[in-house]
C-alpha cells in the first residue's frame, strides 16, 4: 500500500488539504481559461449582432457534418477521461491506462478531423481577414464570421494540443504506477483540463456550425 | 466539509448514463437546427450548451462533490464572461445607428 | 496572540545566510527569498520608468523639440506607461510584499505552490526582458493603451512588447492562483477570516483581480498582434470590425488593473497605521469587505474610459453610475482609517509619512476620479492632462507612497538592519512636495486643453509646464536619497532590533529576518489581528 506520507508536501498540514489546495488551484487556473476564451466570444457576440444574415450564410458554408463528429469525438473522450480517473481510484491501474489512451487518440482525432475542414476552407478561400477570398460571399460580416471562426477554433485546438501533451505525460505516469487510490490528485486535474477543453467546444459547435 | 482524500468513487454507470445524455442533447441541437425556430434559435441553442456544460462541470469534473470554493470559482468566472459581454452588447445595441460599423440600426425603432 | 511560535532570539541562521550560493537563490524556493527578488527587480523597473518620465518632463521644458524629436517622444511615453504599469505597479506590492509576508501572517511555512512562486520570478524577467529588448530595437508609438487602428498600422515594432507583456501577465496569473490557494488552505490554526490582517484581505482581493483580469488582457495583446502583423482585421472598420470592440476588451482588463495596483497599498496602509497609531484598525470588517467590494465592482467600470470614443451614450451612463459606486469603497475605507486615527498615539515615523502622504493623496486622487466619471466633465478633460494628474496622484501619490511606507515598515524584518530615520523622513518631505509640485500644475494644464502625449504645446502652456518639470526633479532628488540611505543602511547600518516599531502585527513574532521555516512550531492564533490589548505582551527586544 503505497505511503500517503511520500505524497505530502512538508508545508501542507495533510493530504487532505493538499489536495484541496490543488484542486482549487486547478479551478482557479480553469477560471483563467473561461476569462481567456471569453474576450472571444464577446468580439463574436459583438459582431453576429451587426452581421446577422452574413453570420447565418457562412455558417452554412461550413462542414457541419464534420463538426457534429467532433462534439460526439469530444463528448465521449470526456466518458472515457472521467473512466480513467474511475479505475485509477478503484486499483484498476491498466484498464486506467487503456481510458486515458483512448482519450488521447479521440484528442488526436479531433485534430484531423478540424485539419481535413481547415484544408478545406483553406482551398475555398474562406480565411481570416486580409486573405479572404471567398467569392460566392463577397459581405464585410462574412470576412469577420471566418475571422472569429479561425481565432475561437484555432485558440481551441492551441487547447487541445496542449491536453494531448499533459495527457499523455499523464497516461505514462500511470502506467509507471505513480498513481493508486490514495492518491491520484494530477490525474484528476489532467481530467478537469480535458473537460474545461470539452466545454468549451460545446459552445463553440452551436455558435459556429448551427446558426 | 468531508476530507477531501475520501474521493467519491462515481460510479461507471452514472458516467455512462451522462454520456447518453450528451449525446442526445448533441443530437437534439443539431435537429432544432433544421427546425425554423427564427428567433428562438439562439436561445435554445444556448440554453442545450448550458445543460450539457453543466452535465460535464457536475458529474465529469465532480464539481458537485466537491468544496464550495471550486464551485464559487468557475461561477464567478462565467458571471464575470457575462458581465462583459452583457455591456459590450448592450453597447452595439444602443448606438447611434450611424455610428455602428454597418449604418445599420441594431435595435429596432420603437 | 499565539504561545508558542516564537523563534529563539538568538542570532543565527536565518533566510538571507542559510546559503548564499548563487544557485540557492536562483533556484530557491522560500517565499521571502522570492519576495526580495521581485522586490530588486520591481526597484529596478521604477528607476527605469523614472528615467523615461524625467526625459519628457525634459522635452516638455519648452514647446517643440528640447531634447529629442517627436517619434522618440512618442515612444518614450509608451516605455514609461508599459514599464511603470506592467514592470513595477501590477507586481510591486503583491509580488514583493504579498510573496515575503502572506505567509508570515497567515502562519503558514510557504505559498501553496512554492515551485510556480519560483516561476512567476522568472516568467516576470523573461517578458520583461523581451518587452525591453522590443522597446530598443524600434520601440512602440502606441502609448501603452495600443489602441486600434495606429497599433495595426504603426511602422513601429509593438509585438515584441506585446509578447513581453503577455508572459508578464502569466506571473501575474500564477502569483493570483498561488496566494488565493495560500490563504484559502494554509491558515494556521485558529486563524478564521475574521481574524486575518487587512493586508491579506488586500492581497486576496487582488489577487481575485489578478486571476479574473489577466487572461483577458492576454487574449486583448494576442488580437492586437494578429491584427498588426498578419492584417486579421477584427478591429478594422474597413473589413467590418470595430475600433471600439477593441476597447471594451482593453479596459475591461485594465480598469481593474489599476485596482490590483492601489488594493495592495491600501492593505499596506491598514497595517502600518495599526501599528503606528498603535490602534486595532476602526470598522475591521468594513475595511475587509471592502477590499472584495473594490475588487468585484471595479470590474463593472471598465467604460468610463470610452466616454467620447463611440461607445453607446446608454453604455456611457450605465459606466459612470458604476464608476460612482466604486467610490464608495474606498471612501470607507478612508473614513475607518481615519477613524483609527482618532484617539490613537501617534508615532510619527518614516513610514508614517509616506501614509500621512498616501490619505491626502487618495482623496484628492479619488476625488477628481469621481469628476472625471461624470460624463459630461469628461468630454473635456478626456485625454488633457486633468485625466494625467488624476490617475497619478492614485498611482504615483496613493500606491507609491504605500510602497514606500511598505519598504520602510518591514525593512528591519526582510533585512535586520535600521536606516537612518531623519533621512527618511527628509526624503519623505521631499516625495511630498515634490509630487505635488510635479502634478498639480497638470491638473490646470489639462482644464486649459493640453492635451496628453503632444509633442508640441503652444507656448501659453510653458509655465505649467516648467513649473511641473520642477517638482518632477524634486521628486527625483527625494528618490535618490532614499536609495542611498537604504543601500548604506544595507551595508553598515545598525542591527535592527526584533520588533523596532513595537508592531502588533504576527509577521513581527518571527526572528528579524525569519528563518527559512519561518516559525519552529506550527502556530495556533488565539487572539484578532489588531488588538492592543496589554503593553507587556508587545516584545520589545
């Protein structure tokens, strides 16, 4: 049974608090990313209510098949990051590496999966600001919807690149046997990073492919 | 407030049964999408993100197991999103017509 | 107050001489360590943000060129307001002071993450580094606002500086999360909120500033560097954006910003006039509370920038009401020091100087705050010198003096050695006077019409002008000293006793300076913050 003492840091009364204090840290740090995102969806809210039809019509222009996959994609690497979790703190070290792999292969197809639709509309010269050249919809609020598109997508994928990597650092360690029912606070807190990185697709998927 | 070493151990089957419900939600959002809701469309699309969001924030991310503190952060962290956006609207709403980027007006006429 | 967390008195190791390699301080770990880092380096950025002021109070000795030619003027004035909002105010109290003394107060043996305080120590020199080095090689015009469209436009290189100041803001983020999470968890026992120093609320309402603020600031500078060099154009007219949008983002960060600067000194200023009028703090909980009030409404406020830039006149409204409430805040918190005053026995020392400096300071400050958030008062001094004058006295009159009264009230504790007094309280006058000779002429300056960040005035301004160049040289002079008398007082000043001020506050129950641990036995708090309650338990050493 592995030693909870090894654990606690010395300027910590108990694990207990310790792992009170990281988890806060965790929420505060994912406050930041809310705060992050949010200058974003404000410059998007701000100019769908200037541009509404020219919003509505490049919306359409976007793969909303592909973007639909993707939130299913997200949605259950969240089930299998929240099932990680669960076997870890249950003893069941390997199927715990099984889940945390898995999500990290869902993360990775995410990705290609908004590659394929970046190369997309790459091709169709649907791109931010100065390089638009979507001829089919010459409006100023079309140029700006791509732009927002880019910026909140692109900034999310920043996101999810990143968890891939903690994920994956995280998965190892597991596999390394660093954590057990006692403790298995990081683990916890890769997870909480995953799902703040679910989230936020949750809004992003309505507000970009379903106006 | 229990200690929070003693990890409510969440079971399998409540994880699943929230996946199904994400799922659907995901499945009703993109439905309501062919339905011309004109504009109850955004309304309702926002208020299915909510619910999923909360879906993830209370049972994924344990926040309703866990101390008041964390819940009180992401709260105030979305209050706060709010905050700003609210104004920020609230001010492409009020303009002056003419001083909008398009010359259009935002808010209609009374 | 606590029984046992006494530290033997005898001299001996403590967290200055424990180990003195270079490694053990650049790889260090104890908060106080980490405190008197930022503490140099924050030093370091006043005197270069100094610098920059004194050169264009110089240029603005006479209309037209004087010293330099107006691209170099422009640039000056954006190094100044990027180094002295970004380098010294946002990290100076609560990354110096917040970093050695929050967990001293709180009884506790470090911050709660200990290896990210270490982070932010060099998070803060990498931006500032990279800011600086954008700053020499072609410097922004922008003034430190950079505002749409000249930021997309400028020849000049901004990114490098926005870059600098986007890490600059992750150590502002980290030393956040670090002490919410230290206060929150680290308490030591007995220590309720209701019993925790004024400057730890301070410090935890900043720090909720800090962590709420930042990103979108990060988010904002982000933009801008698209904008300029890849043309995105968000904020561009010409492409459908909106010039105004920007804005919203901009100050929706940066009004609070000014909060994370002035919070902190007005914790500073409970303490030292606690121990100096030796009084428990009048109204405790209202100051308290009004620390979180300031740190939440001062989010609503963001507006009262955007006055006559296009905004919505609703919008306009809303923020100068909202503006008006924040007030409140800090008037109650100037009514219970004041409060505290009375009847109290006054000893009047350096540090109370600067405090005496700091309460004139803030009202007069806050005072023309209130008027310049009245929208129609606005339209006129909106961007004079009136708005210079104002958020100097806060910034420059009420958070600076703080500071000051902050380095010369824990001195003895971070470095167990005395300065000598009747410098500081030579040099104290001469901030005083100075300052006011420096920015009470720009209040007129700015309700005649001169505008801020000209080049160029017409020559019926030159009085103020000289007259304002005057007292910034006094106000340069009154530094200088100070660094001399504290650099000698470093080298040979006398040992400083345990408690010099006769302090009732509980970092004063440590060894001067503590030792790496800060306390041998876990405290347990039994007693309030304040509480002058028997002369015999102060330690006098």
């Amino acid at each position: 049974m592995p030693d909870t003492h090894v654990h606690r840091a010395h300027h910590f009364q108990d694990l207990g608090k310790q792992v009170h204090a990281e988890r806060l840290g965790m929420w505060l740090f994912l406050g930041t990313e809310v705060l992050l995102f949010a200058g974003l969806f404000v410059g998007y809210s701000f100019y769908r209510t200037l541009y509404p039809h020219a919003f509505a019509e490049a919306s359409h222009h976007l793969d909303t098949p592909f973007g639909t996959l993707e939130t299913f994609d997200l949605i259950t690497s969240s089930l299998a990051m929240a099932l990680g979790i669960h076997f870890t703190r249950t003893g069941r070290r390997r199927l715990s590496v099984a889940a945390v792999a898995l999500t990290i292969l869902m993360g990775l197809a995410f990705l290609g999966m908004h590659s394929v639709e970046y190369r997309h509309e790459y091709l169709e010269g649907m791109l931010p600001g100065q390089y638009y050249h979507f001829a089919e919809l010459p409006l100023a609020g079309a140029s700006l919807f791509f732009t927002m598109y880019f910026l909140m997508t692109g900034l999310h994928s920043l996101h999810v690149i990143a968890g891939v990597g903690v994920l994956t650092y995280l998965c190892v360690r597991t596999y390394r046997g660093a954590y057990s029912p006692a403790y298995q606070t990081p683990l916890e807190l890769g997870g909480l990073y995953w799902h703040l990185v679910d989230m936020i697709w949750i809004f992003l998927y309505p507000l970009l492919y379903l106006i | 407030m229990a200690s929070a070493t003693e990890t409510h151990v969440s079971s399998p089957l409540r994880l699943l049964l929230v996946w199904v419900a994400l799922c659907a939600l995901t499945v009703l959002t993109f439905g309501l999408h062919h339905v011309a809701l004109g504009g109850y469309a955004l309304p309702a699309a926002l208020v299915i993100a909510v619910v999923k969001s909360a879906l993830v924030a209370l049972v994924f991310m344990e926040l309703w197991e866990h101390r008041g503190a964390n819940r009180l952060v992401f709260a105030v962290s979305v209050l706060f999103v709010l905050l700003l956006m609210s104004l920020a609207i609230a001010d492409v709403l009020t303009r002056f017509p003419l001083a909008t980027p398009t010359g259009i007006p935002t808010f209609p006429a009374p | 107050m606590s029984q046992s967390a006494v530290v033997s008195r005898r001299a001996g190791k403590n967290y200055l001489n424990v180990e003195t390699s270079v490694k053990s301080w650049l790889l260090t770990r104890d908060h106080k360590r980490i405190g008197l880092m930022f503490l140099v380096l924050n030093v370091g950025a006043l005197f270069v943000g100094g610098v920059f002021a004194l050169l264009l109070r110089f240029e603005h000795l006479s209309p037209g060129p004087t010293i330099m030619d107006a691209i170099t003027y422009n640039r000056l004035f954006t190094l100044h307001g990027v180094v002295m909002v970004w380098l010294f105010m946002i990290p100076a109290i609560p990354s110096a002071f917040g970093n050695f003394l929050v967990p001293l107060m709180i009884g506790a043996e470090d911050v709660a993450f200990p290896r990210l305080n270490l982070a932010s120590v060099y998070l803060y020199v990498a931006g500032a580094l990279i800011a600086l080095w954008g700053m020499f090689h072609g410097g922004a015009d922008t003034g430190w606002t950079f505002y749409t469209p000249y930021s997309s436009m400028t020849p000049t290189k901004v990114v490098p500086i926005l870059i600098g100041v986007f890490i600059i803001g992750f150590s502002t983020i980290v030393t956040g999360i670090n002490f919410i999470v230290t206060i929150h968890t680290l308490r030591a026992k007995g220590l309720t909120w209701m019993r925790m120093p004024l400057f730890v609320w301070a410090i935890y309402g900043t720090s909720i500033i800090q962590v709420l603020a930042t990103p979108v600031l990060g988010l904002v500078l982000l933009l801008i560097a698209l904008e300029h060099s890849l043309g995105l154009g968000i904020f561009d007219a010409a492409r459908g954006g909106d010039p105004v949008l920007f804005q919203h983002l901009f100050w929706f960060y940066s009004h609070p910003a000014v909060y994370i600067m002035v919070l902190p000194a007005m914790g500073v200023v409970s303490e030292v006039i606690a121990c100096f009028a030796r009084k428990n703090p009048f109204g405790y909980k209202a100051i308290a509370y009004s620390s979180l009030g300031i740190a939440f409404v001062g989010f609503f406020t963001w507006g009262h920038h955007m006055f006559v830039s296009g905004q919505s006149t609703f919008d306009a409204g809303a923020f100068a009401v909202l503006s008006m409430l924040v007030g409140v805040f800090t008037a109650i918190k100037v009514f219970n020091w004041v409060a505290t005053l009375y009847k109290g026995s006054i000893q009047f020392r350096t540090p109370f100087a600067y405090i005496c400096g700091f309460l004139y300071f803030i009202v007069f400050g806050g005072m023309t705050g209130v008027a310049v958030a009245t929208v129609s008062l606005d339209v006129h001094w909106h961007d004079t010198y009136f708005v210079v004058a104002h958020f100097h006295f806060i910034m420059v009159g009420a958070t600076l003096m703080a500071f000051l009264a902050a380095l010369h009230y824990w001195f003895p504790k971070m470095f167990g050695k005395m300065y000598n007094e009747g410098w500081g309280l030579v040099s104290a006058v001469l901030i005083i006077l100075g300052f006011n000779a420096t920015f009470i002429p720009q209040f007129w300056l700015g309700n005649f019409g001169m505008p801020r960040r000209y080049y160029n005035y017409p020559e019926r301004f030159q009085w103020l002008h000289v007259a304002s160049t005057a007292g910034s040289t006094l106000l340069f002079f009154g530094f200088m000293i100070i660094l001399i008398y504290l650099f000698i007082a470093l080298r040979f000043g006398r040992r400083a006793e345990w408690n010099p001020w006769g302090s009732r506050g509980f970092e004063w129950r440590t060894a001067t300076p503590p030792p790496t641990h800060n306390f041998d036995q876990a405290p347990v708090f039994t007693h309030g913050p304040h509480e002058y309650h028997e002369p015999h338990e102060v330690d006098l050493a």
